[in-house]
C-alpha cells in the first residue's frame, strides 16, 4: 500500500470551493472506483453500449454519505479529467435521491452538482436554476437508468440550492469525524478495520 489515501484529503480548498476526487471522466462507459486498501483505481464495471457518463464523476474526500460513502459530486467542466484528478469545485446545488438495492434495502444517495472552478464555459453558472430544466433532468434520467442496468433504483427526491448542498457536505464531514474516530479506537482495541472500497454507483 503506497501514496496518500485520497479519501482522507481536505473537503475544502478554501471556503468557495470543494475538493474533488474524479474517479470517472465524462463520455466514458468505464466506471472506475477509488479502493482505500489498496489506494488505487479500479474497474468497477462497464455501462451498456451507447451509454457514457455525461460529466465528471467523483467523492468530496473526507466525508461520509446516507450510503456510508463519501459523498458523491458531478462536476461541470470543459474538458474530461481523468482518474485521480484533483479538481476544484464550486457547489451549484444538489439532486437529492433515495436508491434501492437489489436486496431491497433502501437508502439515500445524493447527487452534488458543481462545477469546476477554472471552467471557461460554465463560470457563471451559480445555481441549478443557471442550467434550465433540460440539464438537471437529463442527469436524473442518467442515473434512473444507469442503476436499472444494475437491478437498483434510483428515485429522485428534488432538487436544491447551493446552500442546501453545502449542509449536506458539512453532514458529510462529521459522520467522516465519527466514522474515523471509531476505526482509531478499533484499531487501538486490536480489531481489524476496513478501509472503504467505492462499488456503489
């Protein structure tokens, strides 16, 4: 096991921006997950033909999520990035969701909206609302159908503001606080504690 564990980097650049990891770069059908074990990037699976990832996708380190994740951003920007890019984010606002696995268990998965902070073709954007309908829409439509190819289901809840979303970030920081101080304690105690594998989609 080499190199840092990017799960435990700053959530924050500086009180504007969000940190965030990408693990998938837009228009690609590989889906590629971050393993704290091993600190890399694997292959988490492979999206039906004709279908892609219409923008960057990736973690806000150091929090945790409904699903016991980090939690996960879609982030605007010109270009794809790639696997392990850092890359600076202003929060835009949040598509909230529940998704049901295929064992029937039911939990929240939130979708952050934000777009990169050197982005040239989206820097004025602020809001969901700067988007239009068509765009937000067009990502709930991807996720519905991204996880009925995998037998789950994804039901939107709504959508919100930047400040909605940044609550849920900082939700997201202290379960992180909570979760590492029980594997310290664990630790200390002898027992084993896993690092967080990102299968979820």
């Amino acid at each position: 096991m080499t190199g840092n564990n990017l799960i435990e980097l700053d959530a924050f650049h500086d009180d504007d921006e969000l940190n965030v990891v990408i693990e998938t770069p837009k228009g690609s059908r590989n889906k590629y997950n971050y393993d704290e074990e091993l600190r890399l990037f694997k292959l988490g699976g492979v999206l039906p033909s004709g279908a892609v990832f219409p923008f960057d996708f990736g973690f806000v380190p150091s929090t945790v999520g409904g699903d016991g994740d980090p939690l996960d951003v879609l982030v605007l920007m010109d270009e794809p990035a790639f696997a392990g890019c850092l890359v600076r984010a202003r929060l835009v606002g949040v598509i909230e969701a529940e998704q049901t696995e295929r064992d029937g268990e039911t939990q929240r998965n939130d979708r952050l909206i934000a777009v990169a902070a050197k982005s040239r073709l989206h820097g004025n954007v602020r809001t969901l609302e700067d988007l239009g309908s068509g765009l937000p829409e067009e990502i709930e439509h991807f996720f519905v159908s991204y996880n009925q190819a995998k037998g789950k289901e994804f039901k939107p809840l709504g959508r919100f503001g930047p400040e909605r979303a940044l609550k849920l970030v900082e939700e997201g920081l202290r379960r992180f606080q909570k979760s590492k101080t029980k594997r310290t304690r664990a630790k200390a105690g002898g027992s084993k504690a896993g690092g967080r594998k990102r299968a979820k989609g």
